[in-house]
C-alpha cells in the first residue's frame, strides 16, 4: 500500500463522525474523557483525575515486560483486537461489526470533545462517496474527530482506515498493513521497538493538561466542568 493510498483512506474514513457533545454526555453511556485509544482503536478508560491510560495499553501489549513494545508484541495486539471484532470469525471486520465497534465497543468516536481546541479554519471530514472530500485544497486544517481525539495517529475510524480496497469489510492482511504502518510510525527511531519515550500525546492528552480556557476560572472549575467529579 503506498503511503498517499494510506492517507486518502484516512480522510475517507473520517466520513459520519463527530457529533458536537457536552461532557454531560459521557457520563452514565460507559464513555470516559480520560480516555486512550490504541493504534488499533481500542479504547482505555480511566477514572477522572487517574493518570492517563496509554500506559494501560503499552503494559497490555508489552508481554514479555521488557519495557518497550517489540514489533510482533505490536501485530499480536492488534490481531487480538481485531479477533475481538470479528465476531463471526469470518476473518473479516464486515459493515455490522465496525457498527459495533463504534456503538458499542468505542462510542467516544462518534462524539466530539468539547476539551480539544479544534483548528480555527477547518475542513468537513469527506462524505462517504469520497468525492469533494476537500473544496478548499488543503488550505483549511482537518478537524480533530473520532479516534484522532484519543490517539497517537491522526486516523479518525482506525477500522475503516484499513480497509484498503474500499469494500466496506477489513480482510486480516489488511489490518496487518495497517499494522506495519501504524508500528512505523510510532517507532521513530527505527529500532524495532516502541519504547515509552516514542509515545506521542494524544489531542486529548494535552486538552486534559491546559491551563483553563480564558484563565479565569482557574485549574479546578476546569476540572470539575469536565472530568465530572
Ligand atoms: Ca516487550
Ligand atoms: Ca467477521
Ligand atoms: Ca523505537
């Protein structure tokens, strides 16, 4: 898959996500704002005020506790996940189960954090033809939706964003391509692990650790109008 084939499946699979939502909106629907999602969208929740939960993800993934994230520990992670989503066990992630991963599985994706400073100018995500994706040609910033709030990579439905062929169904060697790619990116050294100092934060991360907007209110009307506590 060559890399701007990759891209334009990024911004395609943006297609029908982000509704605007109060922070109200999490609460009690099994979502959290303290939220992670691993580069192959499978969220970690932590409690308000706990540490952010990338960490969750690095120990689950790193099996053998050596302290960094080996390239095979990486592609079990994400064929373990997406065993989970298949449901049927066809070897595919077909329309109904990416419905479920995004209902029921990772329903942060389908909202917008009222936390993340959005680009001031920014573009509509493509509809689902694909066509007229971008009518301003790329002088407006993407908005900040779906998983790309909550993720080291900017890919808004990571499901989706491997479905390569565009058949609305993800085969198990297109989610391995979309593996290696997302592990490429993270390792930036190139050494064949993820070590904790090559995470990058996620939009939210950092929403979750600006001073309050406008600075008025101080640091604990902050957190109390958004962590919920
Ligand atoms: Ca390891
Ligand atoms: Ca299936
Ligand atoms: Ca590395």
């Amino acid at each position: 898959m060559r890399p701007y084939r990759f891209l334009f499946t990024l911004l395609i699979a943006g297609a029908g996500l982000g509704t605007a939502a109060n922070a109200q909106d999490y609460v009690g629907a099994g979502m959290s704002l303290n939220v992670f999602f691993s580069p192959s969208g499978q969220p970690f929740r932590a409690a308000p005020g706990q540490p952010y939960p990338v960490m969750a993800w690095f120990a689950q993934a790193d099996t053998d506790k050596d302290g960094k994230i080996s390239h095979d520990e990486f592609v079990n992670d994400a064929t373990t996940f997406f065993n989970k989503l298949d449901t049927n066990h066809d070897g595919y992630i077909n329309s109904p189960e990416n419905s479920a991963y995004e209902n029921d599985v990772a329903p942060e994706i389908t909202r917008i954090d009222p936390r993340i400073k959005q680009p001031k100018n920014y573009v509509a995500q493509a509809d689902d033809s694909g066509e007229n994706s971008d009518p301003t040609a790329g002088r407006y910033q993407k908005q900040i939706v779906g998983a790309s709030q909550y993720g080291m990579i900017d890919e808004p439905q990571p499901i989706r964003a491997a479905d390569s062929n565009l058949d609305f169904r993800v085969r198990t060697d297109e989610w391995l391509n979309a593996t290696n790619q997302r592990f490429s990116i993270l390792d930036s050294n190139q050494d064949g692990f993820i070590t904790p100092e090559e995470l990058l934060k996620t939009p939210a991360q950092f929403a979750s650790e600006a001073p309050a907007p406008g600075g008025k209110k101080g640091k604990g009307d902050k957190k109390k109008r958004f962590m919920g506590n």
